[in-house]
C-alpha cells in the first residue's frame, strides 16, 4: 500500500489548503519550521495545526545549516513544543546545506536527549551526499538514524504531472528505494517531484510517497514506535525477508551504476551484458552472484594494458560486484 504526502514552506506554497489536500487523499504534510539556530517561519507552527486538524498526520522539519548542531536541536525543539510537541508529529532534519556530519551528529544526540527518542528522518539526496565537494561521502547517515526521507525526482514539467500522485509515481523505478549513501539499505520515504498539483496550488507542490500502512505510518511519530518496521520492502516484497530484499536491490543498483561506468570507459559486447542485465531486472540475489564475477573479468580483459583506465575501472568493478559476489545472507 502506498501513501502520499507533501513537504511545505509558507512562503513558496502561500495558499495551500491542507483540507483540499485532505480531501484529494494526501495522508501526510511535513511543514518547515526552522533553519540553523534564530530563523523560524512565520506561519510554520499554524500551517502544522492546520494539518492536524484537517485530519493528515503532520510534520516538522529543520533545515541544518554549519551553527551548532546541538543549539540547532533545541531551536527546532522549541518550535515544535509551539506546534503542540512532537507525539504524534513526523519530524525530518533536511540536509541539503553545509550542515555535514559533525552537525547532523550533535542535532541527533541533543534531539534524543530532548524528546527522549522521538524518531526522526534525515532528508537528501545522492546529489548532496555524493557530491565530491562536499566531505559527506563517508558518513554514515544510517547510523544517524535508520530513517532516510529520499529525494530523487521523475522527470516533470506543468504538463506531466498528473493531478493523482499515484499516477506519477506508478513511475519510479524499483530500484529508486536504494539510495546508494549514507549507509541506509532502503529508504522510508521518497520525495519523487517538486512540481505536484495538490492543495489547491498548481506545479509547485513537493510530492513524496511512503509504502506502508497508516499504522506503520504512526511508528514514526511517536517514541514509542521507535524502531518498528516503517520502511517500504515490507509490504512491497512479501515473499522475501527483510534481509534478502534490502540485499537485493542495494546489489541491483551497483550493478546500474557499474554498467553505467563501464559504458563510459569500455567497449563491451552487448551479448555479455546480457546475464547481469536478466539478474538485475529479475532482481535475483543468486543470478546476480553468480554472472557479476564472469562480467567484471570480461570487462578488465578487455582494457588496453597498461593503461590509467585499466586500473580504474578494474578496482571500480570489483568494488561494485563486491555485495553481489557474496553468498546470501
């Protein structure tokens, strides 16, 4: 079961209706309260009553900045007690800035100590995390907290956007709830577009899918729920374990990414492709396991010796096989 929701900002969604949202079957609005340690919204703590009270669960998100993550906390903490506490809220830090791991980690203790637990989501995205500029790389945001709110967009302009969300994310790929940073296996949440038709506003709305129920939903706003299954290969993968399909697809979009690699660096012959390309669709663990080591060897044989690439590449393949070359969990 999948359901939608919207993350918001009074300024850029002015006019939102959360009752129209309410009515078109959004479930949940995630409202932006705070930004580093003095700025607040104007309108952030009454848009998250509105959201309650038109029947959505609400949220509240901090955007980090490079101040003090523990003085970022009690800001945001502040703010939220304003919105009526945060039992019964979904709250995401939004990590997109130059607010990096020293930040993210200090915001996490001192929210801990503050709300004794309450769970939270680390919002970004592989264009913030993976960037080379920034020194995220090696974080890992997992250990931060186990809930990732993913951003990854569909491609979208006014005329392809439907105005039913489930429409467009039909769309989303698979293998889209693999991140590929952080450390996360899988994401909780997955921000699909910024141009969504909802709440009475036309084009500009940010659209996000969680795949779950209601109930599993609610684990995420309270203390209490902290640390029940919330994540989307539950419900979406019945026949596999949780282990299995978070192995799967993390193997599944390595593989993607080295093929997209090699197709830059080597001329392979499509007909050896083939077997990877069949596992990855199938998203088979064992298929997998069994055509990555063959592939990677075909591809380093056929390098020039002695060339810079060879090396390159030949590291970057077997990294990128490593997960899928081990036996199954």
């Amino acid at each position: 079961m999948a359901l939608y929701g919207v993350d918001v900002h009074d300024g850029y969604q002015a006019g939102l209706s959360f009752a129209t949202l309410a009515a078109q079957g959004y479930t949940f609005a995630a409202v932006k309260l705070t930004q580093g340690t003095g700025y607040a919204r104007d309108l952030g703590d009454d848009w998250v009553r509105a959201a309650r009270d038109a029947g959505l669960v609400p949220g509240g998100y901090h955007w980090l900045n490079s101040s003090d993550g523990a003085a970022q906390a009690r800001w945001f903490h502040r703010k939220v007690l304003e919105s009526g506490g945060p039992e019964g809220m979904l709250i995401q830090l939004d990590c997109e800035d130059n607010g990096y791991g020293p930040q993210m980690q200090a915001w996490a203790a001192e929210w801990g100590r503050l709300t004794g637990g309450h769970p939270f989501l680390i919002y970004s995205g592989a264009w913030w995390w993976n960037d080379p500029n920034r020194p995220m790389r090696a974080v890992r945001g997992v250990d931060v907290t186990p809930y990732l709110w993913h951003s990854h967009y569909l491609t979208a302009d006014a005329d392809t956007v439907p105005d039913d969300p489930a429409a467009f994310a039909a769309r989303i790929p698979a293998s889209w709830w693999v991140p590929g940073y952080g450390g996360w296996p899988t994401a909780t949440f997955l921000q699909f577009t910024s141009k969504g038709d909802a709440g009475a506003l036309a084009n500009r709305v940010d659209l996000n899918v969680y795949q779950g129920k209601r109930d599993q939903l609610l684990t995420l706003t309270t203390k209490a729920g902290a640390g029940a299954s919330s994540t989307s290969e539950v419900d979406m993968y019945e026949k596999f374990d949780r282990d299995r399909v978070s192995a799967t697809f993390e193997a599944v979009a390595r593989i993607e990414a080295a093929l997209a690699l090699i197709a830059e660096r080597v001329d392979i012959d499509p007909a050896e492709l083939d077997a990877i390309k069949q596992a990855s669709a199938a998203a088979s663990v064992e298929a997998i396991r069994q055509a990555a080591p063959g592939l990677a060897d075909a591809i380093v044989a056929k390098l020039p010796a002695g060339t810079i690439t060879r090396g390159d590449v030949e590291q970057a393949v077997r990294d990128v096989f490593a997960d899928a070359a081990k036996p199954d969990a």
